[in-house]
C-alpha cells in the first residue's frame, strides 16, 4: 500500500498492530528462555545457563542506553560516596590495601564500578585470594565447583580455567566460607572414574551472590528481569517514530463522491510537487481537507509502563532511570531525591557489600576491620554545618573534630593544621559569629596557634 494515499486512521492501525506484535514475539522469546534457565528449580540456574545469558546483559549494559544508566545508578547510589574502612590503620593493612593491583581489583572507585557491573550482569562476583593479592575473576573462567552434600547452597571448591600469554591453567581453590568453616580441607577433588585433581590450598575464592533464592547455589543477574521490558519499550519508540514519520507524509484529505474521483484526485495531488500557494479546482461532491499536524498528536510517553517495570527491576526511581522528570509528570525536586523504599534497598545493598568485604579484611588479619558507607542522602550543606556548630556548642565535639567537619562538608582546603586564632569578647558581652566555643576562659586571647 502506498504511504501517501493511506487514510490516518489506516496509519495507526498498521502501527499499533506492529507494536502489538514486537512485543509479544519478545516475551515469547525471552520468557522461553527463562522458562528453560532452571534444570532444576530448587538449585537454581546453573552456571551454563550463567555463562550464557551474561554476555547479552553486558552488551546491553554497554550500549542499551536504559541499561548503561539503570547500572551507573546503582553504582552511583551505593558506591558514590565511596566506602570507609577502619581497624586496618596498621602498615601491614595498609601495604596490602593500597597495593596497586588490590586497589585496582577491590579497593578503588573503579573496582567499585566492577564489581557492581558484575552483579548488574551475571549476578555473581568472584574474587581469589592468592596469598596477598586478589584477583577478580569472571564467571566465564569458573569451570566447575562442589557444594556441600546437605547443603547446594554452600559452595566448598571452585575450579578456576583461564589462558594467559598462549599458556593454559587450571586450578581448584576453596571458598573463604569453607576454608573458615573447620571443616577438614581435602588436597584432591574427585570427580569419578578414577580422575582426582589438586586443590591449591594457599587461595581462596570470596563470592557475592545477587538475587540468590533458598538452595539456589548461584544468584541472578540485577538486570536479567528488565529485558523483556527493554526490549518492549525500545520498539514501542521506534515504532512511535515510524508512526510519526508516516503521519509527516499525509497533509491533505480527499473526499470524493466515486472511486475514479479518488483515483484522479491521488494522481492530482502526486504530481503538485509540493507547490506552495496552488488553487485547488474541484467538480461539486469533492471536499479537499486538512488533516493538521497529526505527527505532533502522536505521544510517546504512553510507553511509560513499559519503562516503569525496566525501572522496578533496576530498583531506582523511574525518573531517574529516564533523565527527565516531565517526562514522568514528576518535578526537578522529586527527581532530586530518593523515596523511601527506594533508600532503604539501596541501603540494604550496600550492608550486603559491607558483609562482602568484612571476611576479605579478616582474611588479611584485620580482625577488627569495619566497613561502612556514608549516607546516601545528606542534608544540605547549611544544615549540616548548623548540625556541627549545636554539637560543638554542647561540648560533644572538639574545635579541631568541628572544623573537620566543615571544611569536609564545603570542600575546603586544609592549609593549616589548626583552627584559627580567635579574640573573645570580655564576660557578659554579646556571642558572635567568630567567637570562641571551646570553653576557655572568656575574656582571654588564644595564642596556641600564632606560630601556626
């Protein structure tokens, strides 16, 4: 059928079944491949099925513009403040820490970025110890691993397969979990029929499990649920634009009493060549109309729902997942701020990364170490320099614990290594600003810091 003679009503029809029509040939395919990911459902989906489904999701984590930003706000929520450590403040903590390999494999914002990348994707994050260096190694190089007899879920040794320099290597490691657990470390996996390997007792692998469910043995990837929808809201904008882009096309109704009539006036209209200013001439019965600017009517942001369950899979706000506040009926504060559940799970992930790195430290010997991420939200920086100013007017804070915090807060620069000097006015006069806090003797000049 030709695009310039079909009626509007034509051109929607045509599109809407096109529309209808993508999006159920997308969740026949992908709600195949879920129904066939599960062998058997109570251990969950098995590391070939892992294997298969994580380079789609890092494609789409690489260039699907819904993916590339539902996990940099995810990384952004829970590593964007990065992480604080303490109890490792000891030489041999912290030569191990800053050692450039560690930092670029656990302990840097990028690491950081990976390792939420790596849960967004294959839902499972393996890090291997090797005496003091970690080595974070992707799921495509597990080659095989043993559970616990009465339990799937607790992994015991991991087979590592990996090439490097045209040189292949192949290698069992206990679980950190396992290796701590005092239970009796076995030298040799055996797989049956007479075949026995090595385990090399000197490493151990930490694991991170996303999405994982009771006696499941792997977890799940952040974004496997938000396929089928991403898939569906992008065809549903390009077949939005198509729709546009067809509309553009129609600018004049004819109505003619016969279908030869409609026919000649087609023809008529083809060869106008787009003149501007023309004399319309038509015999009694035809009615020539303008159909207006129906490209401009048609709304891409009916798809919303479709983008909204892409958002709820991702866990974040979808106004943040499309940028664009208006386009939710939201507003530029409501998009500046995160509700409530929203918080709380990005809250509950970063406990679960804090559990995740507290067994890495021990395992270098920080027994003590503690992880804890800084507040997703924080007040403005006026009210939490009010906040410091109350407690240090109530004797809970220092002058130099005070000015820390202040100059933290508003990026200050530190070029001394003391508050400054500050002259108080005699007993009974009046508080001002720059007046000493501290509790020394009112009246007197401080000039502890005048050499400073």
């Amino acid at each position: 059928m030709d695009m310039d003679t079909i009626s509007l009503e034509e051109a929607k029809r045509i599109v809407e079944e096109a529309i209808n029509d993508r999006i159920l040939d997308i969740e026949r395919s992908q709600w195949t491949l879920i129904s066939g990911m599960v062998t058997d459902e109570s251990a969950g989906p098995t590391l070939d099925n892992l294997k298969q489904i994580a380079p789609k999701l890092r494609e789409l984590a690489g260039s699907n513009p819904w993916h590339i930003r539902g996990a940099n706000l995810r990384n952004a929520y829970v590593f964007g403040r990065g992480v604080n450590y303490t109890g490792v403040d000891k030489p041999r903590f912290q030569n191990i820490i800053t050692n450039p390999r560690n930092k670029a494999a656990l302990f840097s914002a990028d690491a950081y970025a990976v390792a939420n990348k790596a849960s967004f994707c294959t839902g499972n994050f393996l890090v291997l110890k090797k005496r003091d260096r970690f080595i974070v190694v992707p799921i495509e190089q597990i080659a095989n691993f043993t559970t616990n007899p009465d339990d799937p879920s607790d992994i015991w040794y991991i087979k590592r397969e990996w090439s490097t320099n045209q040189r292949d290597y192949a290698e069992w490691y206990p679980t950190a979990s396992h290796k701590t657990s005092g239970d009796p470390l076995r030298k040799t996996i055996d797989l049956g029929g007479g075949q026995v390997e090595p385990v090399n007792l000197e490493g151990e692998f930490y694991i991170r499990h996303s999405n994982r469910q009771d006696g499941w043995t792997w977890g799940m990837p952040d974004s496997f649920g938000a396929v089928v929808w991403t898939e569906a809201y992008s065809a549903y904008l390009k077949d939005n634009a198509l729709l546009v882009r067809a509309l553009s096309k129609i600018a004049w109704k004819i109505t003619n009493t016969t279908t030869a009539g409609a026919g000649a006036s087609a023809a008529t209209v083809r060869d106008a060549g787009g003149a501007v200013g023309g004399v319309a001439s038509m015999a009694a019965g035809n009615q020539l109309q303008g159909v207006g600017v129906p490209s401009a009517q048609v709304n891409m942001g009916n798809g919303q729902p479709l983008i909204a369950a892409v958002a709820a899979t991702f866990g974040v706000p979808v106004i943040a997942l499309l940028s664009s506040p208006g386009e939710t009926g939201g507003s530029y504060g409501s998009a500046q701020t995160l509700d409530e559940p929203t918080l709380k799970t990005m809250t509950e992930i970063q406990s679960s990364w804090a559990d995740f790195y507290k067994p890495i430290l021990e395992g270098i010997g920080a027994k003590d170490a503690f992880i804890e991420f800084p507040a997703i939200q924080t007040d403005p920086a006026y009210r939490r320099i009010n906040s410091v100013v109350l407690a240090h007017k109530q004797g809970l804070v220092h002058d130099d614990e005070g000015r820390d915090a202040v100059l933290s807060i508003e990026d200050i620069p530190r070029l001394h290594d003391a508050p400054p000097k500050r002259d108080v006015v005699a007993a009974g006069g009046a508080i001002n600003p720059g007046d000493n806090l501290s509790g020394r003797e009112q009246g007197v000049t401080d000039h502890s810091v005048d050499n400073e």
